[in-house]
C-alpha cells in the first residue's frame, strides 16, 4: 500500500494550494485497513492497471450500534407489498450477462448524467477487490435491482447501485441500502460503508441509519449535526475549513 499525494486546486487569493490524497493497492489484506482511513475506490481512470483509492469524506455505520430507525420501518412497510428477495453472489458466480449491463447501464443513463457509460462499467465490473454482486427480485421473479459491493470478512462498500426505477415510489433505493447493512450485520461484519458524503442530496443517508460516522480528513466523526450543516454548505464552500475561523 502506498498513500501519495498529487497537486491540485491552487488560489493565491486565499493561499490555499491544495494535495488530492491517493492509495494504491497492493495486497488483498490491505483492503480494511484502507476503508479504515478514509478511502474510496478510484473508478473514473480506466487506463489504470492497479486498484487506487481517493481521500473523501465518506460515510459509514458502526453495525455494532446499527438498529432499525422508524423510517426504516416506514420503508419496509411500502416494499412489504412486492416482497422482495435478496441474494448474495460471489463476483466470480455471478453471470455478467446482457441482461444485467442493460439494466444497469439503463439505470446509470436515467440517473447518472452520462457518468458511467459502458466502458467505465465494465472496468467497475473487472476491479480486483469488487468481491460481490448482491441482486433484489420479488417473489414471482421481478428484477428489482443490484449493488455491486467491496466485502472482506470484516467490512461490506455498498459501492452502485441500480434498480428498478418503476419502485422509486415505494422507496426501492431506500430499502436496498437498509437491506444490505441489515444483512452485513447478520453476517457478523463490522461496518458498512456507504461512499461519500456531499451535498444536501446526500443527506438521506444521515437521515436514515444508526450508528453513522463521517471520514472528516482526520477522523471517524459521529457529529451528524455537523455533518448535516457541511452538506447544507458545500455549494457556497470557498476557503478550506481551517480558514474559515479568521
């Protein structure tokens, strides 16, 4: 594992010459370690050969302190009616057929704004630690939608998702997240990790769970009053933190 640093955004105006903060890699037993600090996987390079991760303000639950919250209960009595099923696929026993690119990439056109075109889906499928598959039908068979997830014995990304856009009603995105922590917890893991965190559209995450802490850029933080005032404020975000006291 390496962490390395690359220049970014410069601003003589306020003496900000900001570092992204990068890891690659090495080892399969390193994958903990680094969700632990704070990274993500880097998906948007596709010529890269090694698995790298970004330093971002991420978000997860502590599943020793996750339970139920009424709107999860409030959820799960709007998807009781289609009776969803979950399964839990190995990558390599999962078969990457048409039928399952052609429902996520027609999800991804629909909801991600060009950003995750056929090319960049197959790399996502192809990277080494994308551990499992994690698919949603009813009870009669229905495609309801999948998570493509990163999960060692101790840990579970809840990386993409893609579902069945006819349930966004019902709240199927919703339920699909609740879903996956409530059966990571079952599985004995330690914590999920639900990507990052920016923005008021991002919000419903800290709304929703228990247990939940924010990557800050030093620490797990589990202040989700202050987290919900920074999403509340990325949009006006001019100075880094630090400078914002003077």
């Amino acid at each position: 594992m390496e962490i390395f640093r690359s220049e970014s955004l410069v601003d003589y105006r306020t003496y900000t010459f900001n570092y992204a903060i990068y890891c690659r890699q090495d080892t399969d037993s390193e994958t903990n370690k680094i969700y632990r600090l704070g990274f993500l996987p880097y998906s948007n390079a596709l010529k890269l050969d090694q698995p790298h991760y970004y330093l971002a303000r991420s978000l997860r639950v502590n599943l020793e302190q996750f339970k139920p919250t009424s709107e999860n209960r409030r959820i799960q009595k709007k998807i009781d009616g289609i009776q969803p099923q979950l399964k839990v696929w190995p990558k390599e026993n999962f078969d990457n057929n048409a039928t399952f690119q052609n429902f996520c990439l027609d999800y991804a056109a629909k909801r991600f704004d060009g950003a995750m075109p056929p090319e960049r889906f197959q790399y996502i499928h192809r990277w080494p630690y994308l551990s499992h598959i994690i698919e949603f039908k009813t009870a009669e068979g229905e495609l309801l939608g999948y998570v493509l997830a990163v999960m060692t014995d101790q840990i579970l990304h809840y990386w993409f998702s893609f579902y069945n856009l006819t349930y966004s009603r019902q709240g199927l995105g919703k339920w699909m997240m609740y879903k996956t922590i409530l059966w990571a917890q079952e599985q004995n893991l330690q914590e999920v990790y639900l990507g990052t965190c920016y923005g008021e559209k991002a919000m419903y995450k800290m709304r929703d769970f228990k247990g939940l802490s924010f990557f800050d850029g030093n620490k797990w933080n589990p202040d989700m009053k202050l987290l919900k005032q920074k999403c509340k404020t990325d949009h006006q975000f001019e100075k880094d933190v630090f400078k914002q006291q003077f």
